[in-house]
C-alpha cells in the first residue's frame, strides 16, 4: 500500500472511529469504507487540477466540468 493510502486510511480512520477501530460494528466499518472512499476519488480529483487552471478560466472550467462528472458518477456531494 502506498504512503499516500495509507495516510488516507488513517484519515478515514480518525474521522469515522476517532476511539478504537478493533472492534468496528457493521455501521461503523460501513462509514469507514463509505468515507475512505470519498477520499480517495477527492484525491484522484485534485490530481486533474493542472498549472493552467492557475491561469486559464478555461482549465478551470474543464477541470470543475471533470469533477462534477466524476463525484456524480461515484454518488457524492461536496
């Protein structure tokens, strides 16, 4: 597992089960898995933003239609 996921699952960890994750009930690990996630499709998100989008309104018009696209397709709101 990369560093990058394993820091995402600690984050998950600490906002879902912020006491002890070694006796998850199923609604627990349900939230857990539901929001560890989120996290990684927002990661996967922010990889699209792009030095343009710093400069072009049109970068930054294509990189919010791209990320409108995918968090509708994977069921999740801001």
């Amino acid at each position: 597992m990369s560093n990058k996921i394993k820091e995402l699952a600690g984050q998950a960890l600490d906002k879902v089960v912020p006491y002890t994750w070694t006796n998850l009930n199923y609604d627990e690990l349900w939230a857990l898995q539901e929001y560890f996630g989120k996290l990684i499709v927002k990661e996967c998100v922010n990889a699209l933003w792009t030095e343009d989008c710093h400069v072009s309104d049109l970068a930054i018009i294509d990189f919010n239609e791209k990320k409108r696209k995918i968090y509708e397709r994977m069921g999740i709101t801001e």
